[in-house]
C-alpha cells in the first residue's frame, strides 16, 4: 500500500531532490531509458519534476536574466556630463540625444546618475 503525501509534504520532497547531481542522476536515468514515473518513484520527487528538467536538459539557476538596458556602456560619459553640469542632471538627455542619438527620460537619467548624487 502507497502513502498519499500531502501537497506541503510532496513539495518538501521536491525540495530536497533539486541540486545539479540530483537533475545529472534524472538525465542519467532518462538516458538508460527509464520512463518519466519510474524515476519519479524511485527518487521520489514528482513526474512533472522529472518532466521540467528533462525539458531544460540540466540543471538551470534560479533568477531572471538581466535586461540590456539603453545606457549600458554609457557610464563613463554619463558621470563625465553629469560632473559637468555640477549634479544638474536636466541637460544630459538632451546632449545624450544631440550627442549620441538616444532618447531617454529624465528618470532614466536620473537612476544612471544616481550613484554620484550627493
């Protein structure tokens, strides 16, 4: 006879199966041609456990990617007019936009410069 888990006792047993090596063993079974609930029941985790890291094909970090933002590799230029202008960050969207041909908010200004805020 099977236990039926509760939910909060299956997620703590997915918990604890979700290191690089434990995903490196589910591909490893996977490759000896186990089915998904087999190795589910055998390391006891979920099949939809199983079934998100055969779809990644490995183990992938938490997080989401940083976003490339319009003033990345701008930094130098940017303290450099901010400077300038002694703080007044009001004029360095309209150099960026004469100078370098990118529009920008005044807020988005304002958070690139922000470091150098008195």
């Amino acid at each position: 006879m099977t236990a039926v888990l509760s939910p909060l006792e299956q997620s703590s047993r997915d918990a604890a199966l979700e290191t690089p090596e434990d995903v490196q063993v589910i591909l490893g079974l996977t490759a000896a041609g186990w089915g998904r609930r087999r190795i589910a029941k055998e390391l006891g985790c979920s099949p939809e456990t199983v079934r998100k890291y055969r779809r990644q094909g490995g183990w992938q970090t938490y997080g989401k990617p940083r976003r490339i933002g319009v003033l990345d590799g701008q930094c130098d230029w940017l303290r450099e007019r901010f400077l300038a202008h002694k703080g007044n960050a009001d004029v360095v969207p309209q150099e960026l936009a004469s100078e370098k041909g990118i529009v920008v908010s005044l807020r988005t200004v304002e958070r690139a410069v922000g470091q150098w805020r008195q």
